[in-house]
C-alpha cells in the first residue's frame, strides 16, 4: 500500500495558535484526507516545540514551571486542531520521552561522525527566532524578522559541521526538493554562497534536553525540534512512514527545514524527506499578525465569522498556495454567501428538491464530461490547493448553468436530474478534504437513489 507522511512545524506553545498557525494545520489536513481519499496509508503528524528559552521566559513571567506552562497551552492546541477538524494522527510533544531519546541518539551519531566539535560562540541572538544572527543580517542591530534589539551573547558551544554538507544538499535540491519552484532560489544561492557551521548547543539556561556527550549542555531547540519528524516514526508500526513525503511549513522557517534539517539527517545516516514546502505568509486586513497591536485572529473567531467549512476554505480558495495573502473578514464572509451559500448551496438544494420530486434514472452522463477530473488531481499532487477548488467550482458554475438551461422544472426530465446528481456526487467527493462536514451532508443525501430535499447548507450572512 502507497504511504503518505506529512508534518506540520511543531508550534511554540507560548500562547494560543491564531489564524496563521491554523493556515499550515488546515492544509496539511486537507493534504492527509486526499491521500485518505485515495487508499493510501497516511501519517500526519504536528504538535509543539516546547524547550528553549523563548518557552522558559514565557513561563517565568508567569510564574509558571516550563512543563506546567505548556501543558495548559498544549491542551488548547488540541481542542483548537479539533475545532478545526485537523484530523492528525499524532500530536508530538518535543518534552516526550521518546523524542528526546531519540534526539540524544541523533546527537550522538553526528558526534561519532566527527561532524560536532567544541567551539565558542559570540554572536546577536533573538530569542523570538532562537536563533543567532551576525552583525551584518541585523538591521541597525534588530532582528531583521521581530525588529527586535537582538542580544549580544558569548558562549561555549558545540557546532554542527554544516559546512561539510554544502555539496550534499545541493545534489538534493537538484532532485526538486524545495517546493514552490519559487521558493527554491532563494536557498540554493545561499548554499552556494557557502556555510557555516552551526552552534547547536546552549548552557546559559537548562530548560532543554542535554547532550549525551557534554551533560552540561543542552541542545539547541531547532535541532530538538526538526527531529521530531523523524522520532515519531520510531514508534512501534510507524518505521515505514520515514522518509517523510512533505514537511508543509510558513517560509520564515524554510531554511531550517531545506537545509540544517537534511544536513542533520546525512550526518547521522538517514535518509532525508522527500520534499518540503513552504507556504507564504498571511496578513490580517493588510496588516501583520501581532498580539502587540492587537492584529490577531484566534480559533474560535476563525470559526464564529461563517462556520468552520467556510474558514477551511477561505483559507484556501482565497490565497494562491505558496504565496502571501491576506485574511479579510468581510472577504471570508463574501464568498461564504457567494461561492459556498449561492453556488454549491444552490446547487445542491435545487437539484435534491427536483430529484425528490421527479426521481433520476441512469443514462450516459454528458455533462461529467466537463469535469475536469485529471487536472484536480494534479493540482492535489503539486500541492495547487486553490487551484483544485478553482476548477471544482468552474464545474459548480457549469451545472448551475445547466439546470437553467435544461429547466428540469418544466421538463421533469429524470436523466438530466440523474447527470446533476452523479456530478454533485462527483463535486463532494473532491471537496471533502477541504469541507468535510458539508460533504458528509451532502454524501448523505445523495447517497442513495431516493433523495430527499436537502436542508441548508451555507444559511446567508
Ligand atoms: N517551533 C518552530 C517550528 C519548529 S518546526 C521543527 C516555529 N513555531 S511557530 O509557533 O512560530 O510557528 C510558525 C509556523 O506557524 C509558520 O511556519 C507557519 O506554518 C505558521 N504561521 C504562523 N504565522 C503565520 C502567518 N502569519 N501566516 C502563515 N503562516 C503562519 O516556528
């Protein structure tokens, strides 16, 4: 049987996820239910990064423990992943146990390979990022991402050899490994530029796991939190979902996942993932997210604007995947009362009442020969996830204008009540992974000969 693994980054739980982080949660879903769709056996894996010092400071201000601190946090996780219908099958803590044996077992790989040595680090470190900066990427000393003063810092530290890697990871880019196409540039040039090694351990605080070769230190939190994608599939039945298909992450995070991440894994013998895709960057009316400014949407305003299959998909009909976007309230609720209430609601409604009246009887459907089956699922494998719904709904408009011109009102024609039917059939199937509730209504309407009126789908806003 075909597999199927695919990640979300692991989240900081230093607060509550917002729209952003529902973004990459929602698509990886939809990805996992397509390949669910289509027999294969899947992995989905997401969950939090909960080590270093951006989590420790957080649960200092509020008196908290580290573990005590994101246990709250990682429970509100969960039941906003469920609120959301992200179905994953695992949620990876990086504080589990498992995982942490197998980071400590990574570590040491790379260290019997000669690739980690002892060295000292002085270097501008933002904590947001937890990662280090040199003077040259600041911006006037800040953090060209949190525009944040980064802190100068000097330190005994051991280094990955990531420089020894560069020809390695070029021979895999070669392969197509970065996705979108417009992604991938950006990091082969600074491969190519050249790279330094990377300072992978910490002593100036100790909420993190310690190097099984230097207890004294702690390892540094992102090389803690790529493995994660690796230790889950270490459990029990899992070994077979590694390598991973895709890692699915927001572009501020690609460097970390297309080349520190694969270097780690060539260093300790493993196979690197398959592929990985960073997805742009999401604003809120035209602004960046921030709590500061109070920019922010959470779960439960996500789904109280037009209902949750609405917001799954504004998220994706409305953002070419792969690229920057905007999140917009009275957009969401537009194409919740034009596309999903007007078009698919009145499709459905339309066509159940006339079936219910007149009753459908089998004949050679013309009207799927519009259907563009072949290139949904293309655009589903090259991760076109607007695309899909682009030309799921140029058929949703193509039957409406088939109703109108085939009037089965007047006609009571009982075969072109049966081409609609096996064409919304059609439509819901390609749409669930994107609506799963309303293509659940919808499959049971529909799913016998005897059809009954649909109730409502999308009520008007
Ligand atoms: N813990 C690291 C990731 C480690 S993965 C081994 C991290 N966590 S995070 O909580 O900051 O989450 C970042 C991710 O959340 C982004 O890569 C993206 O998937 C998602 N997003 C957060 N804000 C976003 C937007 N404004 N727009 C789109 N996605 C965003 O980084």
């Amino acid at each position: 049987m075909k597999k199927f693994y695919v990640t979300t980054p692991i989240f900081y739980p230093n607060d509550i996820p917002h729209v952003g982080h529902a973004y990459t949660a929602i698509a990886a879903d939809i990805l996992a239910r397509w390949h669910r769709l289509k027999g294969e056996d899947v992995f989905f894996l997401t969950g939090t990064d909960e080590h270093g010092k951006k989590i420790e400071s957080a649960a200092k201000k509020q008196g908290k423990k580290p573990k005590e601190f994101v246990d709250e946090l990682v429970k509100k996780y969960k039941d906003d992943w469920k609120k959301l219908n992200v179905d994953y099958d695992r949620f990876i803590r990086t504080t589990d146990k498992d995982h942490e044996k197998v980071v400590r077992e990574i570590l040491q790989k790379c260290y019997d390979k000669k690739d980690i040595y002892l060295g000292k680090y002085e270097g501008f470190y933002c904590t947001p990022c937890e990662q280090y900066y040199t003077e040259k990427d600041l911006v006037d000393g800040f953090c060209p991402v949190h525009k944040i003063k980064a802190e100068k810092l000097k330190e005994k530290s051991y280094f990955f050899k990531l420089s020894k890697y560069r020809k390695k990871l070029l021979a895999l880019y070669k392969k197509g490994f970065i996705l979108p196409k417009s992604r991938e540039m950006e990091i082969i040039n600074r491969v190519r530029g050249g790279l330094q090694d990377l300072s992978i351990s910490r002593t100036s605080f100790d909420w993190g796991i310690k190097l099984p070769f230097d207890e004294k230190h702690i390892a540094y939190v992102w090389f803690d939190a790529l493995t994660n994608y690796y230790s889950a599939t270490r459990e029990k039945g899992k070994e077979k979902f590694w390598p991973a298909d895709l890692h699915l992450m927001g572009k501020e995070i690609l460097w970390f996942h297309s080349a520190i991440w694969p270097a780690i894994l060539l260093s300790a013998g493993i196979k690197p993932p398959k592929n990985v895709f960073a997805h742009g960057w999401l604003t809120i009316e035209g602004e960046k997210i921030s709590k500061t400014t109070g920019n922010v949407i959470n779960v439960d305003e996500l789904v109280s604007l037009a209902g949750l299959d609405s917001a799954r998909y504004f998220l994706m009909r409305s953002v070419p995947f792969g690229e920057d976007g905007d999140f917009s309230r009275t957009a969401l609720v537009d194409r919740h009362n034009n596309e999903l209430a007007d078009k698919l609601g009145n499709l459905v409604s339309r066509v159940s009442a006339l079936a219910e009246k007149y009753g459908i009887e089998k004949t050679q459907n013309d009207l799927m020969k519009k259907f563009k089956e072949k290139e949904i699922e293309n655009h589903f494998e090259n991760y076109e996830l607007d695309k899909v719904l682009n030309e799921i709904f140029a058929f949703v408009d193509i039957c409406n204008e088939y109703v109108q011109e085939k009037k089965p009102w007047e006609t009571h024609d009982k075969k072109v009540l049966f081409e609609l039917v096996e064409a919304i059939r059609k439509i819901s199937f390609y749409l669930s992974p994107f609506i799963p509730q309303t293509s659940e209504k919808i499959n049971k309407i529909f799913e016998t000969n005897k059809i009954k009126k649909a109730e409502v789908l999308f009520k008007k806003i």
